[in-house]
C-alpha cells in the first residue's frame, strides 16, 4: 500500500526566526533581537525541524551553527521574507494612494428623476468618501471624464472613446409628448403606441443638431426608415421646451424622465413610439486609468442603489441590463 506524502508546514514566523538565529548564531541573542523568550523561540524550531524531518540547528558550546539544510534553508528564507515584506511595502503603499475622494458625473435627466434623494444616498452608501456630483449633458460629462475632472459617471448614449471604459446598464424607451387634446379631459391615449412616421408628422421641438443626443437617435432611426424628420423649434433649454409642448404649441420626443411630473399630473400626455420603437442606453463610464477608491466597496453599493432608485421611478419606461458592480482598476468589471 502506497503511503501519502505530508506536505511540511512552514510558516513565516518560524523562517524568520531561523534566518535571525543563522545570523547571530546565538539562540539568546535571536531571543533578545526578536523579542521573543529562548523557550518560545527553541520550541519554533524544534517544531520546524520536526515538520522538516531534518536537523537545522547544531547545538554547541558556543552558541548555533546551521546543518547544510538549515543553510539552505535560511538562505532561501531571507528571500522569501524580503519577497514578503515588499509585497507588505506595496500593500501600505496602494493603501495610502487610494484616493477617498470621487468625482461623479450625472445627466439632468437622472438628477430630475433623482435630485430630492442623489446627495442623500452617495452620504448614507459612501460616509468614507468625498463626493462631488458634477452635471452636464453627455457630450460635457464626456469631456470631463477624459480630463480627469471626472472618475465615474452615468451617461446616456456615450459613443467609445480612447482612455473610457463603459459598460450598459440599462434602456429607456423615448416617448411622444404631447399636450392633451382640446377640451378633453383624462385623456386615455397615454396606453396607445404611435408609430415613428405618426410621431414625426408633429411639430416637434428638440434640442439642436450640435448637443441633442436625443435629436441624433430620432434622426438616424428617421433616416433608416425614409421617413421625413423635421424640428419646428431648436430649443436647449429643457424648460423651454416643457413649456412650448405645455402650451400645445410643439410636441417633443424625449423619455419619460424629462417629464415625469407633468406626465404623471396629466398635463402632458406620453405615448410609446412603435415600429419601430426609439430607446436611448445609460452606460456607467469610468476612465481607463482610474486608482480604486479605498471604499471600493461603498462606491458598488452606491452605483447600485442609484440604478435601482432610477429604474423604479421610470418604470414602466426602462428596462435594467443587470447590477452595476464597482468598477475595478483594470477596465470596468461589471459581471
């Protein structure tokens, strides 16, 4: 019958040790320069040697001196333990660098639909962290996260770009907007799907071609099915906008977020475009080169909370594509 080999077990301490009696070549001085009792010190090595099956110490009047596996032994252990403590200098130094402080950027429509709980939720979810909240539209976070200005963001439709990891978190389905027909109340048209080429023949306002992400999605899916798309009215003002489609006289395209009062009152009416249907994609974007938070950990429960509080508020108009995840140094792992 074939006997399995035992592994030795040896652990840090009892190399250092070793290493330190070699270098003394006297078990009370090895004590003294460790702090550690000739007992204590004795039964480590007793116990080293016992795992090893072999003598690393020989005893004499004089003090030690090392066997050849003991001398093999040391010697290898002073490069194990230099190995260890740079791994520890590395750790500390990691450690310290970690930045605690967070640059994050939001677009207007997440701080409309979040604005009353957003500052509340990064304190309650990151207390170690300094949090900045920076707003601005797709194009201007983007700018800002490949200056450095930002670290981590949550943007709509973010082209890739050198230096940016993103990674999609979620959809939201773009909405005709309108205001409710002439002397009818409660109007019941807010269940009805419009189709594209129905959406388009309103007078619509929208943002310029220059900044509006929203006008880019209508205008490439219009140009994809040949239909005509015209804006009455270049508006970049989401409150100029809101109140040209209030008055009746523009009706707009733009998700449920933007107006998401008005719609619930009653004021505007949103109805779903089909055939086919328009939806923009929220990607969580951070750069490329981004040191982890000391907090990594707090950032993850942050990122998710935000994205839950978001899909619940927007429901039924989005659909979430899983858990954000914190993003790592390495490119943004997200599962």
């Amino acid at each position: 019958m074939q006997t399995k080999h035992r592994e030795a077990s040896i652990n840090f301490k009892q190399i250092r040790y070793l290493v330190k009696i070699v270098d003394l070549a006297n078990m009370t001085a090895a004590g003294q320069a460790l702090g550690v009792a000739q007992p204590a010190l004795g039964a480590q090595i007793r116990q080293l040697e016992s795992e090893l099956g072999m003598q690393l110490l020989q005893r004499h009047s004089r003090g030690v001196a090392p066997t050849e596996a003991g001398k093999l032994l040391a010697k290898r252990g002073r490069l194990i333990l230099e190995e260890v403590d740079q791994l520890h200098r590395d750790l500390k130094t990691l450690t310290d660098a970690a930045p605690d402080h967070l640059s994050f950027g939001v677009s207007p429509t997440m701080v409309l639909m979040l604005g009353d709980v957003l500052l509340a939720m990064a304190k309650e979810d990151m207390p170690d962290v300094q949090f900045s909240l920076i707003e601005e539209r797709t194009p201007g976070l983007t700018d800002a996260l490949q200056k450095g200005q930002a670290e981590v963001g949550f943007l709509f439709d973010v082209e890739e770009h050198a230096g940016l990891d993103r990674r999609a978190v979620l959809e939201e389905d773009l909405l005709l907007v309108t205001a409710p027909a002439a002397g009818v109340q409660n109007s019941n048209n807010q269940d009805k799907l419009i189709s594209l080429e129905e959406a388009l023949r309103h007078d619509l306002v929208m943002a310029g071609a220059a900044r509006g992400v929203l006008r880019k999605i209508v205008a490439a899916e219009a140009a994809r099915m040949s239909v005509d798309f015209k804006v009455a009215f270049d508006v970049h003002s989401i409150t100029a906008m809101k109140a040209m489609v209030l008055a009746g006289k523009a009706a707009t395209i733009i998700p449920y977020s933007l107006a998401a009062h008005e719609i619930d009152s009653g004021a505007l009416i949103a109805r779903k475009i089909d055939r086919p249907g328009l939806t923009r994609i929220l990607y969580l974007v951070q750069r490329s080169a981004r040191l982890p938070l000391a907090y990594e950990d707090q950032l993850t429960r942050f990122l998710n909370r935000t994205l839950e509080t978001y899909l619940s508020r927007t429901a039924p108009w989005t659909r979430g594509f899983g858990p954000a995840r914190s993003p790592s140094l390495a490119k943004i792992s997200l599962g």
